[in-house]
C-alpha cells in the first residue's frame, strides 16, 4: 500500500478501540483521544471558506488544528439581532455531534424579520455559548449529539457571511476559489460515503466476532451450533451482503478520489450517486446486522460479547438525514426522471 493510501489515524484504532467499551458507558470519548486526534494530520482536513477578509481567523483555527461542530439540524432556530457594530445570536442549535468536543461552532441564523440566511463561527468558550447534552439516543452515545445554546452571544458585525443554500452549486463554479478541488465536491455526499465506510467496517467486525465466538459454543439438544445448517445460510448471507456493501461504498470513495485527482468539478449525478451508494450500502449491512442478531440468539447476547453495543451503535446510521433512503430515493428518482432536486443540502 502507497503511503498517500495509509489512514492518516491508522496510528490512533488501537487507541480509539481500547476506549470504545468506556465511552459506551460514559458517552463521552476519553480526552486522551480527543487530543491525540486534534493532534493528527486529519484536522487538515478540515476547511471553511468566509472570505479574504477572515483569512487570518480561519488560518489560526486549522493551524491550532481545534475542532468545529455544526449543529444545524430539525429544530434548530438561531435569530440575531444587531447593536452597534456586534451581531447578538439567541436560540438553540440542535445535533451538534462533537460539539463538547469542539473549540469552534459553525453557526446558522436569521436576522429578525429576513429570511436570508447568515453564517458565523463562534467559539465554545465565548461566553453566552453553553452545550447541553441532551444525545440520550441508543446508537452512537459518545458521538456527543448535543444541542448548543446561545444566549446574548456576541460577534463583530464583520465575522459574518450568507450562507447560500444549494451551497454545492455554488462550489460547483469554476470562477469559485477553493482551497483544494476535494472542497468542490458536497459536503453531504462525502460525509454518506464515510457513513457507508463506518457501515461496512461496523457489520465486517460483528461478523467477524460471531463467527469466531461460535466455534465452541453448544446449541440445544448437544448440537454444535458450527454444524448447524441455518447458521450456514444465515452467515453467508451476511458475509455476502458485507461484501457487496463494501463493493459499492469502495467504488463511490474510488469515483470521488478519480475526481478530485483530475481536477473535476463534479455535478448533481455525482453528488447522488454518492448518497445512494450510500443508501443502498447501510441497507445492506442493516440487513447483515439483524442476519447476525438471528444467529447469535438469546444466548450470545447473554454471554455479553460486543455485538449489542456495535448493533446499538449502528441503528442511527441509516436514518442519518443526510442518507436517509425516503429522502435520497426521492431526489435521485427525481433526477432521474429529468425533474430539479430540490433538497437544500
């Protein structure tokens, strides 16, 4: 494997899974992880685009490698006000994963009275801004979903910017300046081939570990449960639908990479293939996952192997909005059919 190929936390899995039992129990990720991750070169990853005149800001963010959450989710209201030369934000913003994690917080309000949207980035420690944890979901529970709070918070007139809906059209443009041709490509549709990714790798390990932890065991009547022909039939077919899962999110991520190596500005037939490779890989795994609950039975539950904790962890990935299959399969029939998208994002 080339060294460009390498994951750039492949230093940090062991790390990250020797914690993951503790942060299923404490819902937080062990700060020691939190660190060694704003530490590694994955945070170059991350960008904003404001402007030339925030240039500095945004260098100083990626250069102190902190980290930005952006909740903006169903029930998220932000208005602002002005008052001299400062914005003041009131509202709650909801499903800010990582957001106690995070130094940075993207933030999407409305001045009262318009309907043209305004885009900021505020600090979590400016003072106005409080994080509650209010992620008590089954799947994901260190992910730190929580809603951010603003009260009275304040920001110089000058840090704000439109934020345009559609945003991806917009990026689209030859004539718009990006830091790296990956940042034409949406937002959303990466964020569901890495979901896609996360997917495969969560169903490939409960295989994996079901499939090694029944070698010895007894099922009833003195049956080994190796021998038995449904268990068969059940783990191929979830062997096989693992592997055509990773088939179809490895060829979205290839697509994507071909892409943005050449320079190519994608278009709306690449941004929904990528939710729909998506979409069609979590069904599959899904399928896979619920394969392997039949298989383990009662009895592998109750002899506490990590299959709960990865099923539970799972059930929030495909009702993700972003690869939520009622909202891609209507876009991407739409399209195919000739007629406008109309999601936002």
């Amino acid at each position: 494997m080339a060294d460009r190929d390498k994951l750039l936390v492949e230093p940090l899995l062991p790390l990250i899974s020797s914690q993951a039992a503790a942060a299923d129990v404490s819902r937080s990720v062990s700060p020691d992880v939190i660190a060694a991750l704003k530490a590694n070169d994955v945070m170059r990853m991350s960008a904003s685009k404001l402007g030339p005149d925030h240039a500095g800001w945004l260098r100083d963010i990626t250069r102190s490698h902190h980290w930005a959450c952006f909740p903006a989710g169903a029930g998220t209201a932000v208005k602002a006000r002005i008052e001299g030369g400062e914005v003041v934000l009131n509202g709650d913003a909801a499903f800010g994963s990582g957001a106690r994690y995070a130094e940075i917080i993207g933030v999407i309000f409305l001045f009262e009275g318009e309907r043209g949207p305004q885009f900021t980035l505020v600090r979590t420690t400016q003072p106005g801004v409080h994080i509650d944890p209010t992620w008590k979901a089954m799947s994901l529970r260190a992910s730190a979903t929580d809603h951010v709070r603003y009260t009275d918070v304040r920001i110089p007139l000058g840090q704000i910017a439109p934020y345009t809906l559609k945003f991806r059209e917009l990026f689209r443009s030859p004539d718009y300046a990006v830091v790296n041709p990956r940042y034409r490509e949406d937002w959303v549709g990466l964020s569901d081939v890495w979901l896609g990714c996360m997917a495969v790798g969560v169903a490939d390990a409960a295989l994996r570990e079901a499939c090694s932890g029944i070698q010895d065991r007894i099922a009833l009547m003195g049956t080994k449960m190796v021998e038995r022909p449904t268990i068969h039939v059940n783990l191929g077919q979830a062997g096989a639908m693992i592997g055509a899962a990773r088939a179809c999110i490895y060829e979205a991520c290839a697509r994507t990479d071909a892409r943005i190596t050449a320079g190519n500005i994608p278009c709306e037939t690449d941004y929904l293939e990528q939710m729909a490779a998506s979409m069609m890989t979590l069904r599959l795994c899904d399928d896979a996952m619920r394969l392997i609950l039949r298989v383990l039975g009662g009895n592998g539950l109750r002899e506490g192997q990590t299959f709960e904790r990865r099923y539970r962890d799972f059930q929030a990935m495909p009702i993700h909005i972003n690869a939520h299959p009622d909202r891609v399969s209507e876009q991407y029939g739409r399209h195919l059919l000739g007629l406008p998208t109309e999601n936002p994002f």
